[in-house]
C-alpha cells in the first residue's frame, strides 16, 4: 500500500498528497478491473468458481490505511480491494487463485487448495521458523462458511488482550506481539451478521473488552433477498444499536 502521505494547506490543515490519491485511485481500479475480468473467465468456462469483491474499493482502501504492520485480518471473500492495498495480494497471485494453482509460490495464499478469494498470509519461512508477524501485515486464512471468521477474529482480538495483561508474555514473543497493541479487524456481509456466529462474537468482544474492528459490508441484497427479509429494521446498524456504549458502559462503538 502506498504511504498515506499529506500536505499542508494554507490554513494548516493537511490534505492527502497527490501521490497517494492516485495510487488509492490505481488500486481501485485495478481491484475493479480483475473483478469484472475474472467474472468473465468463470462465465466462459477458463476458471471453475469465482466471488469477487467489486463495489467495495473505496470502502476497503480506507480500511487498509489504518491496518498496520502487526494487525490481523480474519475477513471473508471479497476483501480483495484491501489485500491489494496493504500489499499482501498482486494481481498475478489473485488470478493464479482463481484458477486454483497448485504453485504455492504463484498463489500463496493456499497453493489452490481453497476457494478464489480466500485470502491469507504466511506465518513461517521456507525451513519452519515463524516469521517477524509484527514487521508485516497479517491475515488469518479464510474459511468458506458464512460467519466462520468471526470466533477466529475474536480470538485474534482476544489474543492481543492476554499479551498485554500478562507479564510473563512480555519477553520472547516480540514476534509475536508489541506489548498486545495489535488490533483485530473483521469483514463481513451484511447476509452473513444473521449468523449467530456474528451476534456471539459480537457480545463476547464487547464483554471481554478486546482491541478488534469490525466492518460490515452492505450491499442490500443477502445473497438472493433484500436485507429487508433477513435483518431486523433492515439495517444491521440500527440492529446492532444496543450495543453503542452509553459512558460507564461496555459496549461496541457504532459508525455509519
């Protein structure tokens, strides 16, 4: 991902450097183009399957800019926008996947063991030692049923908790963790919040207080209805609303 790089304006105030307006504008529509090209490939019979995640590239390049090296992702399959922008995803890996190459060197992710747009990073090197996990951005690798991320992401989250309150953790696991800042960040579909994997994971995050940011994708339709038929008020916001803290409060901030 490019640096968010700013400029001052007259008034003092900063604004985003041309710079990286365009390479966010270059990831867009790169992000954009593979989607409506790989679509094509699966319609004409030269892929087997493909999701892709067009439509939520401006949404996701703004994610990435607050992901930092040390962070965890636990998302589903179409974050390919936000892949792209923390540098974890090219273009020849993302189509190497959807024709499920068996190379792990072309599609690192799985090597084509999981389905297109299942996305992940590497925790090891080549002879079995962990990787330096807090000098790069990581993704925990994605999982086909809808929902299936969230316990994982809260464990992520939960995680980060225990490396801060123990202090026996505080030596020998630097690759591990920096002190427990590392947060968790989820995506998911509005369809997939009527799982209750997502309502538990929910909970459980507001109780157990843990460092995790969870973005929900609307797009209107749950695979085949509108929201309407499957979400409360039609709107998983307004849904969740409970669990905006009032001060005092657990809670989970709510942003629309």
């Amino acid at each position: 991902m490019a640096e968010t790089l700013t400029q001052s304006t007259t008034n003092g105030a900063s604004t985003p450097h041309v710079n990286a307006i365009l390479e966010d504008y270059r990831i867009a529509c790169l992000s954009r183009e593979a989607s409506l090209l790989g679509r094509k490939e699966v319609l004409t019979g030269k892929a087997k399957f493909g999701i892709f995640g067009d439509g939520k590239e401006v949404a996701q390049l703004a994610m990435a800019k607050q992901f930092k090296n040390g962070d965890f992702r636990s998302g589903y399959y179409r974050d390919q926008t936000f892949m792209l922008a923390i540098g974890q995803l090219n273009i020849k890996e993302y189509f190497s996947a959807l024709y499920a190459h068996t190379d792990v060197s072309k599609d690192p992710s799985s090597g084509g063991r999981q389905m297109g747009g299942h996305y992940a990073t590497r925790n090891l090197n080549d002879d079995g030692t962990w990787k330096d996990l807090m000098s790069q951005k990581n993704s925990s690798s994605d999982i086909s049923p809808t929902a299936g991320q969230m316990p994982r992401l809260l464990g992520l989250a939960q995680a980060s908790k225990v490396y801060k309150k123990n202090p026996l953790l505080s030596e020998g696991f630097e690759k591990f963790t920096k002190g427990g800042n590392e947060v968790a960040f989820g995506t998911i579909g509005d369809a997939s919040t009527s799982e209750g994997l997502f309502w538990e994971t929910m909970n459980a995050s507001s109780v157990l207080k843990v460092p995790m940011c969870m973005s929900v994708w609307d797009d209107g339709y749950g695979i085949s209805v509108p929201k309407k038929f499957q979400t409360t008020k039609g709107s998983i916001s307004k849904a969740l609303a409970g669990f905006d803290p009032m001060p005092g409060e657990n809670g989970v901030k709510i942003y629309k």
